[in-house]
C-alpha cells in the first residue's frame, strides 16, 4: 500500500495559528492546528476523482513516490468546499498529483492579510521544500508582488493577475467573453414565458440580475460581459447588479438575490464564490433562476440543479495543472502571462444537468453563434460596464 504523507506548518503571525497540510494521496482541508512543526505522519491513501480535461498523454514519467515533485497551494478567501473557484483550482492540483506523483501543501486564509504569510511559509520551508507555490486569487497579488523578490529562486504562479517578476507565472482568463454568453442566455429567456425545473420568468417583466463578490476590475469583467450579452439579447433589458463585498457571505448573497427576484428579476448571474450560494437559495424560495459561475455549479451544487440554467465555468484547474506539469518537465518560465479565453477554452458557458435539456434550440443555436464570432474577432466583448 502507498502512503499518504501529510506535513503541517504552524501559522505565524496570523489568528488562531492556521496551519498547511501538505498530501500525497487527496485533500486535507485545513488540518489541525500545532503549537510546533512535528515529524509527516502517516495515514492510507485516499483516492480522489477529477473533472480535468487536460491532455495528459505527453506528460514525462512520474517522479518516484520517494522524492515526489512539491507544490504549495494558497487558496483565495472563502475556501475549499465553495463549489466554485477555490474547488475548481484544487481539481487541477488533484489532476497533477494523479499524473506527475507529486505531493501538495494546502493553506485556507480567512483574510486578505494572510495571503503574505502563507505564501512566505511555503518559501522558507525546507522539508519539504516547495518546487511551487499556487497564488490562488487576484487579492493574491500584492502580497505576491513583495514576497517574489525575496524568494528569487523560488517558482511562483498566480490565477487571475500578473505580477511582474522573472520568477512568477501570472494565467488570466477572458471572464467577460464567457459572461456574454450567459448574459444573452438570460436577456433572451426572461423576455420569454419559459418554466423549467422550480423556476419560471415572471413573464410581465423583463429583468436581471448581476451579484459581484468584491468589487474590483476583475468581477467588473464579469459584469461587463454580462450586461452586454444582455444587450445583445434585447436592448430593453434592465440589469440589476449588486455587491457584495466578500466572496464567502451566503446570507449576503441570498439577501441580494431575494431583492433583484422581489423587483422582478428573472435571473440572477453571480460572480461571488461561496456568497453565490446565497443566490441559488433566493432563486429556489422565488421560484426563479441562476446562473453560476467557475465549475458547473449544477454538478458542485446540486441541490440548487433545479434552478440553475447555466455555469461560466473558468478553467482555473488548467492553469494550476499546466503550472505543475511545467515544473515537472523542468520548463517552467517566470514572467510570463498566460491569456485563457473562449478560444482557448480557459472559460465557456455549460448548460444545467437538469434545465439544459429544456432551453429552447433557438436560444442555444443563437449563443453557440456568438461564441464563434467572439472567437472570431466579430464580436468585442467590454471589460468594462462603462462601456457597455
């Protein structure tokens, strides 16, 4: 039998002494909590399942279980188990550890002010020492901007900004073009009677809705796409957007989403990780819509399925995933920025398991023709709702 091997780094400086668990064998969540750094234990190995559609066959051999390759994950806030972003990067760090035999470490900050810490506990470890460290988040990147200088010969990766440094590899994805497709998915329904699943349009109205976590550039993207997608459907669509100002408040979310649905929102599109759950429950107590966001929420959340149209699902696994095969392969290249969008199918729209099938054609065929001609260069889609 294989071992899992788990180490656990004590939490300096940050509340309650958050710890890293670091595995070979599956997620460990957040661990305990210990007063010092004790010797790896070991527990049988748990088996784990993915949803990556990476091309894995051109990956060298496995490094031998006895000197595995090391990757250190820093979360963004909300944590593992929202369903959405944060879950979406760890199935490519699962992926990596199923093709390549690495070991992973695992750090959930509560706060912003973490980020530093975590990022700077994974450098500074030597046993194990860390190949590279995962910046999961945009809020990453400050902290990330001053701890890459200190750290030179350490291989840092960050989702969803750039830092400029020789030894950080920044992946960006194209939010706003796969945003327009779930946007005139919802323009072009709520101007129609349809029922589906426990939801149905309201029929006299033609409105939707846009939840945002924490207003910055990046989820303005996402509602920049989104409302244009709307305009495209139908001009006279009124959008009703909201945010929150955290990506881990359900109650935040759900409270948002019940005020959009009470107005007449037909539909409500968040870009709020774990606060978007919020919304599904505000849509299922309404009897209306959702659409979720990063994973196909349908499948993450499936209690919520009978009321979630669609999912813009962010391919974040393929940047963790492509980052580690790069280390493994001894390619890894710092200072450079990896653009994901449609045409790279680092983001897409994914119908519901449950309401897919009962989309009309004629809205399906018409947003499959706006993603090709996105593709294409016919269509420019906004990153910013100024200029929508």
């Amino acid at each position: 039998m294989e071992i899992d091997r788990r180490e656990f780094l004590t939490g300096v400086g940050t509340a309650g002494g958050i710890a890293l668990a670091g595995c070979t064998g599956g997620p460990t969540g957040g661990g305990s909590t210990p007063t010092s750094t004790p010797e790896p234990t070991e527990t049988p190995e748990e088996g784990t399942e993915s949803e990556m559609g990476t091309d894995t066959e051109t990956a060298t051999a496995s490094p031998t279980p006895s000197d595995p390759t090391n990757v250190g994950m820093v979360y963004a806030t909300g944590g593992l188990g929202d369903g959405s972003f944060n879950d979406q990067a760890q199935q490519g760090i699962q992926q990596a550890e199923t093709d390549f035999g690495i070991s992973y470490g695992e750090a959930q900050p509560s706060a912003v002010s973490e980020f530093s810490n975590f990022q700077q506990q994974f450098a500074r470890s030597t046993d194990p020492t860390y190949e590279l460290i995962c910046c999961i988040g945009f809020l990453q990147a400050s902290a990330l901007s001053e701890n890459a200088p200190d750290y030179p010969d350490q291989n840092f990766m960050i989702v969803d900004s750039t830092v400029d440094a020789d030894n950080v590899a920044s992946y960006v994805f194209a939010e706003h073009e796969g945003s327009y497709l779930v946007g005139q998915l919802a323009g072009l329904l709520t101007t129609r009677e349809f029922s589906a699943g426990a939801g149905s349009t309201a029929g006299d109205s033609t409105t939707v809705g846009f939840v945002g976590g924490v207003e910055s550039p990046l989820i303005r993207r996402f509602q920049a796409g989104y409302e244009a997608g709307v305009a495209a459907a139908d001009g006279d669509v009124e959008v009703q957007t909201s945010y929150v100002g955290d990506f881990n408040d359900p109650s935040g979310g759900r409270e948002a989403a019940l005020a959009m649905y009470n107005s007449g929102a037909d539909v409500v599109y968040h870009a709020a990780g774990n606060t978007g759950t919020g919304v599904f429950q505000a849509a299922q107590e309404q009897g209306r819509f959702a659409i979720g966001v990063d994973r196909d929420q349908s499948v993450t959340k499936e209690s919520y399925a009978n009321v979630i149209l669609a999912s813009m699902v962010k391919r974040v696994d393929t940047a963790v995933y492509s980052s580690v095969e790069a280390v493994v392969n001894d390619a890894f290249e710092g200072g450079t920025t990896t653009a994901l969008g449609l045409e790279q199918e680092g983001v897409d729209i994914v119908y519901g398991q449950q309401l897919g099938s009962e989309i009309p054609s004629g809205v399906t065929d018409t947003i499959a023709q706006s993603r090709q001609s996105i593709i294409d260069g016919d269509i420019s889609v906004p990153t910013d709702p100024s200029n929508v």
